[in-house]
C-alpha cells in the first residue's frame, strides 16, 4: 500500500528532517538524539514539510508546529466518532487516509468506508466534517470519501484489532 494511505496511529511520531525529507524517527534514540532530529536547526532553511502531512513554511518550525496541534485536535475529534456496525472509532479503524492542515487552517481529509454499501455513506463524510470544523483552531474542513486503496483490516490499528479480538 501507497504511504500515502497509511496514517500514523500515534501523535508521538513526529517527522525527523534529514536531507529535506521528513521520516520516522528511529526507536531507541536517546534523547538528546531523538531532539536533535527533531528539532531543526533554524539557520536552516531547507526544511519541507512531507506532503502526505500537515503543510508548513519551509523557514518556520513554530508555525510546523503548531499546524501539527492542530492536526492532533483533528485527530482526537475524529477519535470521538464511530462506526455503528464496530465499537471502534473511525481513525483507529482506518478509515482516515490523509489529513493536511494549511497554513490558513483549512483542513482536507480524505476517508473510507468499510464498504460502498456501508449504511453511513451518506452520512458519515458530513459528520466528519462537522466534528472537525468544531475544532476551535480550524477555519473549516472538507471530507473526500475515497474508495482507493479499498479498505482493508490491514488499516486497522494495534488497538483495534485488540478491541476486536482480532489479534
């Protein structure tokens, strides 16, 4: 499956700048190495935001950051939505694909269904973006139902797939 496609389950995962790119940081770093990956130097101005991520001038990692509290707000209220067939929430169920937040605070997602025939395809894109556009910090939200990649557990996180007993 695409990156693209695949969302990180953990706010905690922050993008780690080398060469331009962002990337995960690598598990077991010390903390005084994990910081220095994290947090760019800001003489440097070379730094992009990951496309399949939050949107930031390349010259301001305040304003990287902030843009990324807010998708984590996003996140948590997307947390607060579930489907009604699966106790499970909509993002730990992998039906969000991708979420930019623009510097103006506009928010774009793009979901999934379970199913084309899911019982909530009429309804479930606008509850999305009604919770997302509650979130104090945003200025508004579109939701783009995608049905590429077709959904699959595979999506589904560690968390759910417990809740579930499916692992």
């Amino acid at each position: 499956m695409p990156d693209e496609y695949r969302y990180p389950h953990s706010l905690l995962s922050l993008p780690v700048v080398s060469d331009g790119a962002a990337s995960a940081a690598p598990h077991g770093a010390s903390p005084d190495q994990a910081t220095s990956t994290l947090i760019p130097s800001l003489a440097n101005d070379s730094v992009t935001a990951d496309s399949t991520t939050t949107a930031a001038p390349a010259h301001d990692p305040a304003r990287h950051i902030e843009l990324k509290l807010i998708e984590g707000k996003v996140i948590e209220a997307l947390r607060e939505i579930f489907d009604p067939e699966i106790p499970v929430n909509i993002y730990e169920l992998g039906l969000i694909y991708k979420i930019d937040v623009e510097p103006d605070h506009t928010v774009h997602i793009k979901m999934t269904l379970t199913a084309p025939a899911c019982p909530v395809a009429g309804s479930l894109p606008g509850e999305v973006e009604t919770r997302v556009q509650a979130v104090p910090e945003v200025k508004s939200a579109d939701v783009e139902l995608v049905w590429e990649p077709p959904w699959s557990r595979d999506l589904m996180s560690e968390a759910a797939l417990l809740t579930l007993g499916m692992l």
